[in-house]
C-alpha cells in the first residue's frame, strides 16, 4: 500500500487519555462480526486483537478484503501482480489462522490496489452492490471499517462502499472504526474532532497480532527483494500499530 501524507492535521487530545475496556464489557453483546479490509494486512494491523479475543469466544468472524493489494511492489520482476496477488491472499490467511479466522470465513473481493472504486468512478455501483449482498448474507452485528479519513485513498473509498451498501437497512449493524493510517507514521495519535473513542485491552492477544502481523512477510521483510520503492512495514511503523490496546471511532452522526 502507498502512504500518503499532507492530510488536514489532527487534534491534540491523547489516545492514551481514551477509556481502556476489557473486551468482556466492549465486545460483549457481539454474537458475529465482520471485518472489512481494504488491504490484506488491515484486517490485522487495525483490528486483529478484537478479531482473537472473540474468535476465543468462539464468537463468529468473517473478514472481507477489498483490494488484491497488489500494487505494494510495482516494479517487482519476480512478483508481477498476479503472483503478488496469490501472495498475499495466502499471507493473509495464514495471519488469520494465527487469530483464529479459517480460511473459508474469509473473502477477497479483488479489486486493483490503489484504484478500490470511490463514489462518481464507473465500477462503484458494482462494489457497492457486491458489498451490499456480502453484508446481507451474512447479517453482521458488528462492523469493523476503516476510518473514513485515514490517509490512504483505499481506506476512504472501502468506507464509502460500506456505507453506501448500508443505506436503507432498517436496522444496521454497529460499526467500530480503525486507523491504519491516521498519522504518517502510522496509527492514530489523537481523537479527531466530532468523534467518540475508545480503547480496547487487547494485551492477552498482543503476541498473536504480533505473530499475525508477521505472516505479511512480503510487507515486513526482504521477501521482494528487486523493488527499492516497494512498500515496507518498518518496525517503527509496527511498533505505533501494534500497542496493548486498539483504538476504535464511533463517529457522531
């Protein structure tokens, strides 16, 4: 995924100053949840401590990745896009198996990276429509989308989908926001304005985001190895995404 910066600067009030939940108190009502991925490594870096703590619940999770992320390393000769594509299709599932997700609880819609359909382009009706039947098969209580404002064009457009494929639902699910990239560095360091937060204790899972985290190998190592402008995973980066808790958004409506 390419990062991109320049975005409207965020307020000063500290993550660390959110209320910190168990999950027996945040999650506790959920009975099935689905999370939305706009790239393969989202659904973990944003959300996959949730993910564990109610897969040991034995609570039901699906997860939807919107695009073939393969535009992470585009000048790569040994990994053109189709192979990166299958790539990271099998890094995801092996994350998701770490978190307890099996692999047939697991779809990917195969859009371009970099180019997931936004409102106005000619193939978001079609991703609006894929979403919404996706979503109605399965009747989550529980969404997990990425934050509407988060600094990636596929992250905004991913949440656009979502919400255009929800319109008309008489009674939606909950939705729970994650920042990938909230900040250039990664992560959200402070709670926009107009937006309630909170965070949840995810430290009994912590080692196995980290684990699941690590499954992207073609985003965290040297696997692709003929792209210096491939995009990496720095352990800086990681370290800002992967804390003792997660942060979720309930935006104000």
């Amino acid at each position: 995924m390419a990062l991109e910066t320049g975005d409207r600067a965020l307020p000063s009030t500290a993550i660390t100053d959110l209320a910190l939940h168990p999950a027996e108190t945040a999650l506790a009502s959920c009975q099935q949840a689905i999370a939305i991925a706009p790239h393969p490594d989202d659904e973990t870096l944003g959300c996959g401590g949730a993910i564990a703590l109610l897969r040991q619940r034995s609570v039901p999770v699906r997860v939807l990745v919107v695009s073939d992320g393969s535009g992470s390393h585009p000048h790569s000769q040994h990994y053109p896009a189709p192979r990166l594509k299958k790539l990271r299709q099998q890094e995801t599932i092996a994350a998701l198996q770490i978190l307890g997700v099996p692999a047939a609880a697991i779809t990917f819609l195969g859009w371009p990276d970099k180019a997931v359909p936004q409102p106005g382009s000619p193939h978001f009706g079609t991703a609006v429509a894929n979403c919404r039947r996706y979503l109605r098969c399965h009747q989550p209580a529980l969404l997990f989308v990425p934050w509407q404002h988060d600094h990636h064009r596929d992250h905004r457009a991913t949440w656009q989908i979502v919400q255009s494929a929800l319109q008309g639902w008489p009674q939606p699910p909950r939705q729970l926001a994650y920042a990938v990239w909230g900040s250039p560095a990664a992560g959200l360091p402070a709670l926009p304005g107009g937006t309630t937060g909170w965070r949840l204790d995810i430290r009994s899972v912590m080692a196995l985001k980290q684990q699941a985290a690590l499954a992207h190998q073609s985003q965290t190592t040297d696997l692709i190895a003929d792209d210096p402008t491939g995009f990496r995973l720095t352990p800086a980066m990681l370290a800002n995404l992967i804390q003792p808790w997660e942060t979720y958004l309930e935006e104000s409506s």
